[in-house]
C-alpha cells in the first residue's frame, strides 16, 4: 500500500464517521475486510435521509451491516424501510412467493453464491430478517469479493479483469448436502421446479466495477455455469482457484441470528452462504433485495443476456458515486 492510499483510506475512515456522527449512528467494525454493525437507529420507513444516506455509505464501506433490537418491524415495516434504500424487485424473477412482496428463505441456502446473478439487472442489496430461529445452528457467513480480487497477485488480476462468465439458474442446489431429511429434500425438489420454470442465462465479467466506489470485485457464485471461450473441463478448476480466494476465512463474517436482527449485504460486492446446521428445526427469514444496475468491466463493457426477460421482476438502478469514494 503507498503513503497516498493510506492517507486516502484514512480520510475516507474519517469522513464516513462525520456522517455517521451526524446521522446519529454508531457502526463498529466487525472485522478488516467485511462486516460492521449499527446501533442508533430504529429501523422503518420513517428514517430519515441522512439516516438512510450513513447506512448506505456503511454498507459501502463494509459489505454487510447488522442491526440488533428491531422486533418491532414486521413484513410492511421490513418493505417501507427497503424503499428508503432503494427500489424493492419482485421477491424473485421466478418464485411467486403466493402474492407476498418479501421471499421468505427456508431452510439454508448451503451454497455460496452472490443473490439472483443469472440476471442481467443483479439486485445491489439484499435486507433479509430473522422470523423464525432454530435453537442451534443457522448463521450466515458472508464473503468480500473485494477483498478476494484486491489479494490476487497481478497476473491473475489481469486473467480475470478479461474473463466473462455464464450464470444461469438452473444449477445443482437440489442435489447439495443439507442435513434436513426427506422432507426437506421434498421442500427442496418443489422450489428448484419454481426455481427453474424459466430459463435465465446471462454473461457477466467475472470482474465487475463498483458503481458506488469505484473498487473491483469477482462476480461468481453457484449460477455460474462456464467461463467464456473455456472448455467445460478447464471451468471447474479454474472457478475453485478464484472461489477459494474468496471465501478464504480471513475474508469472511459470520453472524449467528436472534430474533429482532436484520442484516443487509452489498449483493455487488459480496457472496454468502446460510449453513444448514440446524437439523430438522424450522428457520425461516424473509427478504427484500433491491434493484441494481447491471454489471460493467473494467473495460466498461457491460453484462450480455443469453435468455430471459427480467424486466417485471426489477428496474434498473441508476447508481451514483459515493462522494467518500470520489475519484
Ligand atoms: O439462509 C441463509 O442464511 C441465507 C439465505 C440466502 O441465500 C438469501 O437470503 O439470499
Ligand atoms: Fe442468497
């Protein structure tokens, strides 16, 4: 790191605390490169702007912000404060969810992924609410795709910073380990027919720019089917070799739920993973992304649809730089 980005980091550091102090939020990092949580606010549709505007930035800046002490909020409460933050989509391009305006997670998606990146328009956030907790087991971990591209050496910077990838959600997740029984195998089959009752297939750069700050990060995750112009026998080891970068420990954060939390994750910047170690217990949580703009290389070309109109499910975000991360 040179003297100019530390002091630049710095007064980064420094200008986002003013706008916390002046929102009346506290955030406390919870760990170097991913992950902080906020006291000070009382989570809904009332906060205010420069309320929404600290959380943003935080967001920015840490990749996932958790919030304790919001029983208070209910599904209404949950949307009308996802409306400050952004534009709710649909609860997904292809599960109905039965008329609800929220998906309700059950189970643990016990794979890493980044949220709906078979799309062209890849949702920015992700705010999902614990409802219903096992009384062990079912945290969630998430993982800086940031970071993971900032530790690559530069040639395989520069091998990724040209790689294109196909995402597509028909995928494996059936199939995967879950530790629930028959029943949940049943619940599983069910879901991945809803799940894959239309095909979408986007090309994405594996690296991405950060609308709001400017910083790269790799765009993987289990929709992820090829990389273009590979063979199908090169794309297994090759995805391990970036996947396991970013999901090396030091690059994650891990949060175990109690009722009245709520966490919200940068979908641009970050993949997660729910764990499924909780047996046959029920956990159920419910979630609101948010409409995201599409994709940009570091070339400035943007994501490709293969297949698949998600125009009903989102808008596309209009993203505006941070000021802290001005160029
Ligand atoms: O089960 C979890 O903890 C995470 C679920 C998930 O992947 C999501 O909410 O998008
Ligand atoms: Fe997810």
């Amino acid at each position: 790191m040179t003297i100019t980005s530390i002091a630049n980091h710095a007064d980064r550091a420094a200008a986002a605390e003013s706008i916390y102090a002046d929102a009346g939020i506290r955030v406390d990092k919870l760990g170097e490169y991913i992950g902080a949580r906020i006291s000070g606010v009382r989570l809904g549709g009332e906060i205010s702007d420069d309320q929404a505007e600290a959380i943003r930035l935080a967001l920015a800046v840490n990749k996932v912000v958790v919030f304790s002490g919001q029983e208070h909020l209910d599904d209404d409460g949950q949307y009308a404060f996802a409306q400050r933050l952004g534009e709710p989509t649909l609860p997904h391009p292809t599960v109905t969810s039965r008329g609800s305006q929220l998906l309700t997670i059950e189970g643990a998606a016990n794979s890493w992924h980044t949220d709906v990146s078979f799309v062209d328009r890849i949702p920015k956030a992700s705010i999902l609410r614990a409802v219903t907790l096992p009384a062990w087991g079912g945290a969630t971990t998430w993982a800086s795709t940031v970071a993971a591209y900032d530790q690559l050496p530069a040639s395989l910077r520069a091998f990724a910073d040209t790689l294109w990838a196909k995402h597509s959600n028909l995928y494996d997740y059936v199939t995967s380990e879950h530790g629930g029984g028959d029943q949940e195998t049943a619940r599983r089959t069910e879901h991945y027919k809803e799940f894959t009752s239309s095909e979408y297939q986007t090309l994405h750069p594996v690296v991405r720019v950060h609308p709001e700050t400017g910083e790269r990060s790799l765009l993987l995750g289990h929709f992820v089917k090829e990389f273009h112009q590979l063979k199908p026998g090169e794309f297994a080891a090759l995805y391990q070799v970036f996947q396991n970068r970013i999901t090396r420990l030091e690059n994650t954060f891990r949060w175990n739920w109690s009722l009245g939390d709520v966490a919200i994750w940068d979908n641009r910047a970050t993949q997660h993973y729910g764990i499924a170690d909780f047996g046959g217990q029920e956990r159920r949580l419910h979630r609101i992304t948010l409409a995201g703009d599409v994709p940009v290389s570091v070339d400035g070309e943007s994501s490709r649809i293969i297949s698949g109109d998600a125009s009903h499910y989102s808008s596309i975000d209009e993203p505006r730089r941070l000021d802290v991360y001005a160029a």
